[in-house]
C-alpha cells in the first residue's frame, strides 16, 4: 500500500477522495488536514466513512503531510494550493493539484483571470492532468494540474474533433449545467437546500474562470486560437456535469464520423464511453463512477452539430480523475479504485 | 361569474386551469372531463383542490362541455384537440386550446411535424395566444391556440429583438431545459422519480415539435425565414423552464440595447418582466406565477448575446397563458386571477 | 389598506409574510428591515416579489418600524423578539411575534428551554395564535404569539381529541418530519443542498424547543398534564410538515368517531381539512396554502390510534397564521388574502 | 468465478444485484431474464451498466437460467417467485428469493396477507436471510428468503434488545419512511416524480405487508408473540430507509445499555454500524452502501425510548443482503463486493 495524504480533506473533493482512497487496493491515507475541523475524527465529519477513515483532520502544514506520505493530493482553493505545493516538492512527495493553480501554461493568463502567481517557476513542470491526451507526461510528472470539472467535459468531446480537423475551432459553444457540489462545500446562502431545489439557473454568464483553461487545450488540439462561448448553470442536484456543445461540421462530416473519431481516439479507454447511436448521456448514468458519456447528433435544419457530454464534476471531473493520475504518477493500474458503477436510481 | 369548461382535466395543464379558476374572481368551472377518472371527484384526484373544486370528472363530450360554458379549455393531445373544437364552437362557446393543433398556420408544416389535420379550415380564424404579441387579435377571437411552453420562452426573448433589428435571423440557436411536469402526467417509465431525479440530460436533440412553432413566429417578427437550433434538456425539478439563447447581435448593439428594446416592448406588462443589469432569471423565482423574467448577457470573448428566459411551463408556459387568453376573449381584465407570486422557497 | 411592517424580513418566513402581504386585498407593506441587507432592495434579495415589494431593507428600530404601521410582524430569533416588542407596542402598533418569546405562559418553562425572559409582564397580556382555538381572544390582543410550525400540526390534530375525551393524554408520540426552510434562511453547512437533498435524518432527539409549547396546549385541552414524546426529522424538501401522531383511544373509539369529533370542531373553519375515509395528507397538497390536512387510521393489530396532519411549514405553520391572526386584530376578514391553493405539482 | 443469473432483472432491486455483481471479484452473471425487455441489450435499458453488462435480457425460463448457474436471484413479484423456484431448484441451482414468498414461516400467515401458496413444502427448508442472525443456516441453505428492507430496519435495532431482554415487547412502534424506489420500477402514476417530489405522505396506514414478518422475527427474539404498529412512509429521496422505533425500556436500561447490546450483538460485523453517542443515522451515509446505521436516545420526559436505524433500501434492503447470501451460500467471503462506502453527497 502506497502511502498518500490530502491538504484540505473537508470540502466535497476532500471526501470523494477520502472514499475512493478507502475502497483503494494500492493506495493508503496516512494524513488529511483540515482547518476548519482540525483534531476532529473523520468520520464525525462524513459518517459515511466511519469504520473505514479512522484518522482525524490534522493541521495543513504541508512539510509534515508531506513526510509520511509518496503522493499528496491538494484539494484547496486556488492561492493556497501554490503556498502549499513547494513545500511539498521539497520534501519528497508528487503532487496532484486539484485547484487551478498549476492549469493555465501561461502565467500571464492565470493572473489575469485569478490573482498573481508565487510560483511561476513550477509551471513548466507541471502536466496538464486529463491522462486520455497526456498519460505519457503524467506518467513522469512529480506535479500534475487537475483539470476543472466542465473542462473535462467540453475536451473530451472536442480535443479529438478538433485534432482531427471535423469541427470549425470558430464559433464553438458549451452550454453546461453542473450539480451543486461543484461549488464546493462552504456554508453560502446561494447553496442552501431552500435556494437551489426545484431552480434552474444561468450564473457567471459574462465570463467564467474555466473558459481560459478549455480555450487552451482547445488551441492545442486545433493548432490555432479557439474562442469559445461558455455558460455555465446551477442544477439542482449533487453530482453531475452535463455539457451540450455546439460546433460547426467541417465539409462532410457526420454523426457518424465524430462517433468514429471518438470509438477510435477513445479505443481501449475505459473511462470514455461514446455512446450508441440514439442514447444521450445522462449525469445520473455517471454519478459516482469515472465515466465520460458522450453523444452526438446533428440538427436538420441549422447542419449544426450538437456534442454532449456527461460527467460526475466530482469523480471524472475532480478527485476520480485526481486518483487516476495518481495511479499513473505512482506506477499502479490506471484503472486501480476506479471500476466502480453508477448507484443508480 | 362567467361559466367556462375543462375539457380534458386530469393532467397537469389541467389541474393548473382548475387551481387558477379556483382561485379566478371572474370565472366559474362548470364542467371538466377526464376519460381516465369519469365519475370520480376531482378533489379525490387532486387533494390541493379538496373543498374548492367540488365537480366530479365527466364524460369528454365536447357539445355538453360546451353547453352550460361561454369558453372551454381544451387541455387534451394534439388530435384529440382538434375532433372536439369544432363541436365547442358549433355550440357557441369560444375555445382555448392547449393543445399544438391550431398553432401552425400552415397545415403542411402541421402534417409533417404531427399527423393529418381534419380541420384545416379553422387554422385562419385560430389566433397565436401569446397576448403580447397579439393582444387585440385575441380578443376579437373565437378560438385561440395557446402557444407551447418552450416556445413562449424562446418567442418573449427573442421577437421584439429580431422586430427591431438587433439580433441576426441566422445562426440562432436555443438552449432550453424544462421540469418534467412539462412532459404530462402519463403515468410512464422515463417520467418517474427514480429516473429524473438527481438527472439531467438532452432528449429530442434531433428535432422537436415546438421548433416549426418557433421558427413560425421568429420568422415573422424577422421579416425573413429563421432557422433555429434548438435543444431540450428534462430537468429534475417539477416546474420550471429557462432557454438560454445565442443570438448575433447587429452593429453596435450591446447589453444595454437589448435590454431597452425589452424594456420598450414590453412597457406595461404585468407578467414579462426584463431584470435590472446583474440579475438573471430563475425558474424557481416565477414558479406558479404567470411571469417571464429576461436578461441579456454579451460573451465577452466572442461578442455572442446570450439572452435568459425563465417561466414556469404550467403557467405562462400553458394554464396560465391560457387564462390570461381567456380573460381578453371574455371582456375580463387582463390580469384577472392571474397576480400570484411565486411561492419560494 | 392597512399599513403593516415587518421586522426581520430577510428569513424565509420574512418572504413568506411579504408573499401574502403583496397579494393581500386589504394590507400594504410599509417597511421590512433586515441587518442583514439593510439598504439593499428587497426585490434584489428576493427576485419573486420583483415589481411587487419595491421598499429597501431598512434597518431594524423597532420603533420607526412601528410608528408608520397599524401593525408589526416580527420575524426575528428568539430574544431578539423580546427585546424589540415593548417599543413596537409603547408606539401604538400591535404585534405579531412569529418567535416563541411569547408562546410559553409559564415564563420559568421558558427561561429552561430558552433563555432569560426580559418582559415576562408581557406574557399575560400575549395571546395565543391559533385562532381555530382562541379566535377571540385574538381578535382583541395586541400581542399575538404566533404558534411553531411542528406545534400547529400536532395541535390540530390532537385538541378537539382531547377536549372531547376520546384520547388518552398519556403516551402521546408525535413523530414528525419537516422541510428545510423551517430551520431559516441562515448559511449553515447543515441546510446546503449537499447535505440535505436525497437525505432523511431525525434531530434535536432528546428535546426539541417545541415539546413544551405543544404539552402546554395539550394540558390545557386535556384539563391535566400531559406529556408528549416528540421526534423531528429534517426532510428534502423545501416546505412542509407531516406529523404522525399515535395515541392511545378512549373505550369505544373508532376511526369514525376521530373524524365526526373534527369535522364538528372544525366546521366552517376554511383552512381545517379533515380528509375523507380512505385519503391521506400529503405535504404537496398543502405547500403554499394556509390548509392543514387530517386524517385517521386505527391499526388493527394494535389497537392505536394514528393520527395525520399535513402543512405547510412557511404558512400554516408560520406566515400564513401570521397573516390570519392579524386579519382578526385589525378587523379584517379572516380568511383574507389566504385562499390560495397549493401550486401542484 | 462462480456463475449466476437473475430472473427478473429489469427493475430496481434487478438492476442493483447487476451493478453489485459487476463489481464483485467472485460472482459472473450468466443470463438476466426480462418479460418487458426480453431481446434487448442490458446496456440500452440501464445505461450505467454499458461495457460492463453485455448480455441482453433473456426471457424467464427458470429451467433455463439455472441451467448455467449455481445460484439464481429471483427478483420478480411474490406469486412469480414461487411459480419459478422449484424448477431452479430442481435443476441444480441455490435460490435467494427477494420476493416475500419464502419468507413467513406459517403458510396461512402468508395467506391471509398475500395470496394462496403454492409450495408450502419449501417453507421448511428455506431459510430467512438475515445474516446477522441466521448466518450459519445461510451457509447451509439452498433457498434464502431475502428479508424485506423496512423488516431489515427494524429487526436490526430490535432483535438484539428483544434477545437480551432490554426492552418490552409490548407497544412496539416503528415509523418509518422509504425513498422510492422501494416501491419498485412499475410506470404508475403514483411513482411519478410530479407525485413524489416535494411531498411527504404515509401510505397503507392500516396494514403494510412488512408487518408479519416483522412480528414473525421479533416474536421469535422475545420469545413470546409481539404485536407491532407500522407506519410506512413515501419520500422524496430514490434510496434509503429511516426507521424510528419507539420502544419502552425495562427497568433500569439506558442509552448506553443500549449501545453496549448492540456493540455485544455487532462485534466484527461490518454491516452493522452503532453510532457514537451524539450522531445520528442518516439515510444519506449509507446510500448505495450495505451498512446499516444505528443510534438511540432516551426520552428525558416520557422515558420511552427512540431506536433510530437507516439502510439503503436496495442495497442492505434488497440486492446488496441478497449478495450477502449469495456468498455464505456459495463459500466465498461475506463482505465480497460489498465494501462499497456511500457515494456523498
């Protein structure tokens, strides 16, 4: 068993990698540290790991996390993840970052659309952590940036399209809606049960912190800038992304095409599952597990084509895709912790 | 009190006339049908309504719906709809359909998307029931088809823009997602609580039936031919329906114009409600009301409009819509029974 | 119309009494303060009273509130309450007071489930407002004590019983089980949608602050002391509550003799509905309206009587009783402004 | 592997025994049968099986299914079952029934609350599967009548009280409340998520069928006949159960007499899981999880006390203690493919 800790176990990627490190056959957790919780049992803070999480939440010194562990995965907010993971570095263990800290190549772009950066200097080193396009660089990589949760979606759908030369890098749009967890787990009004049941809403409509980190993996696959337009929305329920992509066919292409390109950049890819033709992906379909659904139909009338893609913004789209690259960082089986099905209904 | 009808009250259209007639200073149920619960009462059907809705189902005879009532509701399928309004009307009362039979003007259109229509004569003196874009028409009218839910969304948003000039007619595209009382109350597979709830996914993503009714009226506040995108998405909320709409704004338009416009349009109206700068809509801040809220948002990156619409499909979006046309066609204030707020949380 | 004011306005149930003021024929909102939002628009903390309620949040002196109203509600915690009564009343107005500052006539009863009493004078003069049970009483106060939520359904259901001797007083269970909004709007980690949605949980097992409202009413029916065992539970659902209530029957008892008992104590009353034999109360048929639902079954193994009471938390259980308890102080009709049918689905 | 089938495979206890045997290191589903579905793929009808179930739906030849079996779940409504468990039987095969049909031990009890048995023969030998308590006669059993999921509830908090004595088996009562997939995957009205979202109700107030078996088993821990009042409840969730159970304590018995017993009772077992003093079940901590969690507290004022117990209802309650069978039966580890912790939130 590999020993592994988490600086910051108490928002909801702490504990969805609390339960995935629990049902892991590799991978043990040694330390998680809590500021909000510190010196208090786990389990009195997630019953449902009573029994199998027996630590309490520790203080987020990153040095001692550090220490007992090989890998550490960092599930705190931006800013303070980059305060953390040097010290981490230094003393021995990789990284799998979970905040955005370390997405974004260039720095100019990540403090235009967050804050300054204290750490430039690890950006180089840093890999892009989406192991479906870059398992060979996660593989060597002691630092590995988690990709965001509607990032995953929209990539997943269109780096191959677009690497493929089917779809137009102009005029694509991501219309995606995200379960609440996505917005973590602080007591916020705007979170509340009262707030969010039975609603639907558009948010951060002018512009959100996920755009710039889809716009440059989409750039790379398209080999030339992509401007996308996002809107994201607030779903009432837990878990689950879905995004629906529209994207301008290049001359001749087919549903069937992109559900060829998909099947064959895809093939061998346990977690990426282009659908049968007729099937849409439905979040409840993935909640929990590490899938990608996707789909594809084109509109009759406008020829455009509409990609759709679902996720679970917790397992796929943060700490499921999190322990995924730590497999490969550590040399285990990509797939290790991570065969588990939907709980559905 | 004015006498008026249900025909066809045993879905969710029609427990909404029931409650809104209920609670109408004007208007007096005499008569509703079901051909599923014939001979029960209503308020054993339908608890909320217990003490207040004392009628019991009758039979779905047109003619004596139609006699002791200056209006009838017809809240049935499309079909169905249309073998019993001319009965209505044969026996004098004026009718509100809710069904889709009536809302094409051109029966080509209607044949491809539906079936055959067996009273293709009716289509010129049926009036598009969304007041208001044709208030007076209404009034004057006999039989009025109640636009569909969706569609109202899309329509609110998008027709005085297009009027006025300052979206392109090309390139449309709606993305919509409505509560799953919008899919009636059969009692069937996809729409029980284990399959919707905590889910969300696309359906009909290659053609929907309110797409030619959209396509009809944008057509004609565009002056031209409109083609639109357009994608529905089941939510798991009861209520609810937001199109997110993307729209090329024309030269120099901005926020600001298209909220003018908006506000221009539709000074005076009670239930179409433009949001000031900063806010957007929610379906659960107009649900059981009878109101739209709109707002516009421009994508700064690729110039898109991204323009919101939020009602709630049962009322604006059917039952509600639905009163308001029956209220002009009888003489009655506009907004007779019709002030609710929405109940929140 | 009468002027009314609200202090504490940006609480659920400060929405709620805005809701039914906004609709009211015969109330006008005159000022609603919040600490919270003070200067901020109500419209923009609420969106659904958009165009309705155009006052800002004012600041909470009570006696500002006071002087330009005939009436204050306060919707304020407990203690905050008491502290602001006495100069809401020494200005001229009445009060409604939805805390529990005023509900225990036993101010040492108060002082051991609360907190120090700093105007226990005030008690005498305080009525209770249940106006099924002290209408006039009601009618003449100028403080009311506006019931709990939990304690209105349990009451209704168990008063006439008691009263008319067919129940035991003793071994009286109420197991009841609440939607969220009845513990506030505040942002707690324990009222997020993460935490409560696709969950049920009981609380506060060993003592709820409404077990002694409930056996003081209860004693009171009863003409001796009676001892309740009470058990809430927190719901996902945004509002309602269901209380099942078990108790032991008087010899010769039966379901029938339940039923006649309520229908006679609650004839004419509009917002008392004891269901017929063979319906149940559900939550949904309630929500938003100011009805409580009855109903009765006598398990055949053991004898026990089982008694059910459905309301709407917010409403019945809260604003609404509010709102029909000031009717009666200001001489309006009762039932004013609170007919409205709960929106299903 | 072992090699096992299910008949009746396509409703929601049929679709967790797939998920659980899908993940399970030991077992290999051979054939699923489906009446409604036969001939299509497991994968269209449950998408979140897709890639890992790839069998289609065969039809319900009992004969045919055990043929490649050693064991095989009958999943299908009491009746069918036992129409279909001889045969597998007599080809060879080990049954765990998760209809009712095997589960009382006296055939005219079965009669009087279901319908005439067809093969009273069989009560003898089947064994009532409830591994806590029956875990050597599992192991030896060819037929397990897998319990109810309100039964597993109550039985789990009682039995181990009634065995040691602590409490009365007088005036036992259990509220309990179930999400909905309890209730199966039947497209009734009553399922429908515009029926069950957003409402609480109970239903079969006055005899649910859970009830004899109940009284069956506690019966047998008190060693003297012990009558129980049920109430069963519907709510808003799709998995879970939450039982609160009133019992009356024997002299002297507190709290942690209580939690001492069941520590007593549940040492080494996984499933089982007492809480801490201070914490309470909750339905969401073991969704999806074979866990049950268990909590009590006294009355401080009617001195009765309040066992509380939650379980998934498909897992614990159904297709999850159903695997557990399966595996004392077939030799292999009890808790294989059962570790799974809840997914949360």
């Amino acid at each position: 068993m590999i020993p592994v800790a988490i600086l910051g176990g108490s928002g909801y990627t702490g504990v969805e990698l609390m339960r995935l490190i629990a049902m892991h056959p590799g991978l043990e957790l040694t330390a998680v540290s809590s500021r909000q919780f510190e010196g208090q049992k786990v389990s009195r803070v997630f019953g449902a790991l009573e029994g199998r999480v027996d630590l309490p939440f520790t203080s987020a010194d990153p040095a001692t996390l550090a220490a007992g562990a090989r890998l550490v995965f960092t599930a705190v907010p931006h800013q303070t993840a980059m305060a953390a993971v040097p010290a981490i570095l230094a003393a021995g263990a990789k990284v799998v970052d979970l905040s955005a800290d370390f997405r974004l190549r260039d720095v100019a772009t990540y403090q235009e659309w967050y804050a300054p950066h204290t750490c430039p200097e690890l950006l180089d080193q840093a890999v892009y952590g989406l192991p479906e396009f870059y398992r060979q660089q996660v593989k060597a990589a002691r630092l590995v940036a988690n990709p965001g949760c509607y990032v995953t979606s929209v990539l997943v759908a269109l780096v191959p399209l677009l690497r493929a030369g089917l779809v137009s890098p102009q005029g694509l749009i991501a219309d995606s809606a995200s379960g609440v967890s996505g917005a973590g787990r602080g007591a916020k009004l705007n979170l509340l049960h009262g707030e969010v049941h039975e609603n639907f809403k558009a948010y951060a409509v002018a512009g959100h912190r996920h755009t710039p980190e889809m716009e440059q993996e989409l750039s790379l696959a398209a080999g030339a800038p992509v401007r996308l337009t996002f809107t994201p929305h607030l779903l009432p329920l837990d878990r689950g992304i879905l995004s629906t992509i529209y994207a301008q066919p290049l001359a001749g292409v087919d549903e069937q095409a992109v559900r060829d390109c998909w099947r064959t950049a895809y093939a061998g890819e346990p977690f990426i599952r282009p659908l049968d033709k007729g099937l849409l992906p439905a979040t409840k379909e993935v909640r929990g597990s590490n899938r990608v659904q996707l789909a594809v139909a084109i509109d009759p009338r406008s020829g455009l084509l509409k990609l759709f893609a679902a996720l679970d913004n917790l397992t796929k789209g943060a700490s499921g895709q999190a322990v995924q690259n730590a497999n490969l960082m550590l040399g285990l089986a990509e797939t290790a912790g991570l065969m588990e099905l939907a709980v559905t209904p």
